[in-house]
C-alpha cells in the first residue's frame, strides 16, 4: 500500500504544485481569468486521474496484488484494505491533496490545514471503532481512511464553491488551452520526479545493503528512511506555505518582499535541518529507540545514521531554493534539479562507491551525503544567480 500512496502523491504534486504555483503568480498581477482557468485545471485533472487509477487498479487487480508483494497468507487483506483505499479511494485521496494545494495558493492557508488535518483526525477517531468495536479488522481501516478522506474532501469543496472565494471551479474554465497546460505540467514535474523516483531509491538502497550487509544493514536503512522523511516533511511543509507568498508577490513585481519571503523561508529550513542534523550527529539512539530495541541493529544504526545525515545540516538549502524556482515560474531549473539528486547522482553512486571502497556498506550510506552535498552545491550556485537578477 505505502508504494500506491507514494503513486497517489506523485499525481497530487503533479497537478497541486504546478496548478498551485501558476495560481499565485497570476492572482499577483490580478490575471483573475488565468486563476481560474489554472484552478479549474488542477482540480478536474486531479479528479479524473483518481477515477482512472482506481479503473486501471481494478482492472489489473491480480497482477497489482504480485506486484505489491503480496503472497498467499497477506493476499485477502492486501485486497480488502485496496478495495477501500484504491478503488473507491482514489479520487477523494488525490482530490484532497490538490485541493488543499488550491486553497492555499489563494491565500486561505486556515481552511486548507482545517480540512487537511480534520481528515487526520477522524481516521485517528474512526481506526479503532472500525477495526475493534465493528470487527471489521482490515476492511475497517480502510474504510476509516477513506470515509475521513471524503470528508476532508468535502469541507474544502464546500469553501471552494462558497462566496468568500475567488476561485470558481466551473466546467467552462476547464477547456483546455496550451498556455495553462504547459505551465502547469512543467511546474508539477519536479516534485512529481521527485516523489515517483522515491519508490527505486528505496529499492536501489535496499537491493545494495542487502547484498553487502544482509538483514541488518537492510534494517538500518528502513529507520535512516524514517528519519529523512522525518526531516524532510516539515521542510516540505514550510516551502508549501511560502510557495503562494512568492508567487504572489513576484507575479505583483513586489521584487522585495519576494526576498524577504525567501530569506525567512531559508533561515526557518536551516534551522529546522540544522536541528534534526544535530540530534543525529550527538544524539542518534533519540531516533533510533523510536523504532527498535534490538542491541546489535541500534549499534548498527547509530553510526549508519552518523554518516547517511552527515549533510542533512544543508537540506535547508536545498529544498527552500528548490522550491522557491517553482514559485517563480523557473520550471526548467526546477526540473533539473529534481534529477539531479536522486536520478543523476544518488542512484548511481550506490552502485558505483562500492567499488572503490573496501567497507562496501559504508560506501553505499557514504552515496547519500556525497549526492547532497554536489546537488545543494550545484543548487545554490544557480539560485545565487537568480537571486541576483531579482
């Protein structure tokens, strides 16, 4: 299920961030035509690729569960909880991402995060009724999900078609014109690579370790996954909520308040990633507890983790420029630098470290800040000279 999730967020960014971001810029210099035209976009894009990935997964039902691993004794429950979750889940799930992305690009950060994070709250509420006071074991987590989905779902519909918005999703704005597409697209690839290639970095990780330190190495690597997702969540967080402030401002050529936005921005990720990089140089077992109580895997992980974030004190850097030439409308830089990391560094240094080193495990955690450091090098040399020209 984790890597159908990891599907449904890559087609969120697509639509929600490109859409999102052309929003801003044109809500900026009061293009109210484009704001509609480019929400109109993401949002029936967003609902017809839920209603064709629930289709396609229904259809290739079989083949999916083998795919996803799912063997004799997991193959009931896999497609009990996929019932729920996937093939009727899919458009609410995906809907109320983009959407959230929608909302928050107009400037109505409180009813995104009210919607958002009242679906997170009654699947907490709901798990346990489902699953213990109905019985209904997997079947009612899924169900739990997916009606908490909806409802969220619903809630930021019910402010969209309201009148204290600017945004109209009427059919009438959702022909389809190249100068809304291509924007849109190009702006939602980066962070569409960048969640679709997670999924194979996971795989190339593991397939490695496996083969030069076993189990335990694989272990290791599924807690330092955690904890860079831990890491890197809230920064993606804080990126989304600055995203609609520059894209305004620079869409209104307010040039100053762009950079005071993207200043702020940048020191509240350098301290968060300076932070989580502390806690892992000095005080690693606070992370690791969390997910283990074996002697011989938290040994292993407490210098895995010492190397594999050795350069986490720069993703600060790298995400607030990343993401801030998605507000600006730099779509190919954007794109670039979503392969650059993952897809032209990191993926090909596992495999080729080890043969130049003689602690092979070492050299596959050593690929992580090897291609951090060359991607944020690179990043901020050409956000440097944008920055200049504003």
């Amino acid at each position: 299920h984790r890597a159908v999730v990891l599907a449904f967020n890559a087609v969120n960014n697509l639509f929600g961030v490109g859409s999102s971001s052309l929003m801003s810029r044109s809500l900026g210099c009061k293009d109210y035509d484009m704001v509609s035209r480019s929400s109109a976009f993401g949002f029936y894009c967003a609902l017809f690729s839920g209603i064709l990935f629930s289709i396609l997964c229904a259809s290739c039902n079989s083949p999916l569960l083998t795919l996803l691993g799912a063997d004799d004794t997991t193959r009931d429950a896999t497609q009990a909880y996929m019932l729920w979750t996937v093939y009727f889940g899919a458009a609410p799930s995906i809907l109320n991402v983009v959407l959230a992305y929608l909302v928050r690009a107009e400037g109505s950060a409180v009813h995104a995060s009210v919607g958002t994070m009242s679906g997170c709250f009654l699947n907490i509420i709901l798990d346990p009724i489902f699953i213990f006071v109905f019985d209904m074991g997997v079947q009612g987590a899924a169900l739990a999900t997916i009606l908490s989905q909806g409802i969220s779902c619903a809630w930021i519909l019910r402010f969209l078609t309201g009148k204290t918005t600017t945004l109209r999703l009427q059919l009438r704005y959702a022909r389809l014109r190249g100068s809304v597409i291509l924007p849109c697209i190009a702006l939602g690839i980066a962070p569409f690579i960048m969640q679709f290639t997670e999924s194979i970095l996971n795989i190339c990780f593991n397939t490695s370790l496996l083969r030069y330190g076993g189990d335990i190495a694989v272990g290791a690597m599924t807690i330092l996954a955690s904890v860079m997702q831990f890491c890197m969540l809230p920064l993606q967080g804080l990126t989304q909520g600055a995203q609609p402030i520059i894209g305004f401002n620079f869409g209104a050529n307010q040039r100053d308040r762009v950079k005071e936005a993207f200043r702020l921005l940048l020191a509240c990720c350098m301290v968060f990633a300076g932070l989580i990089w502390f806690l892992s140089m000095f005080v690693p077992q606070l992370f690791i507890s969390i997910f283990t109580s074996d002697p011989q895997l938290a040994d292993f992980t407490r210098w895995a983790i010492r190397i594999y974030m050795a350069v986490s004190l720069l993703h600060g850097i790298q995400i607030s420029c990343q993401q801030t030439f998605i507000a600006l409308g730099n779509a190919k830089t954007s794109v670039f630098l979503a392969l650059l990391r993952k897809v032209i560094l990191l993926i090909p240094l596992i495999y080729i470290l080890p043969y130049f080193l003689a602690d092979k495990v070492f050299a596959v955690f050593l690929a992580e800040p090897v291609a951090d450091f060359i991607a944020v090098s690179t990043t901020a040399t050409l956000f440097y000279r944008q920055y200049k020209k504003l």
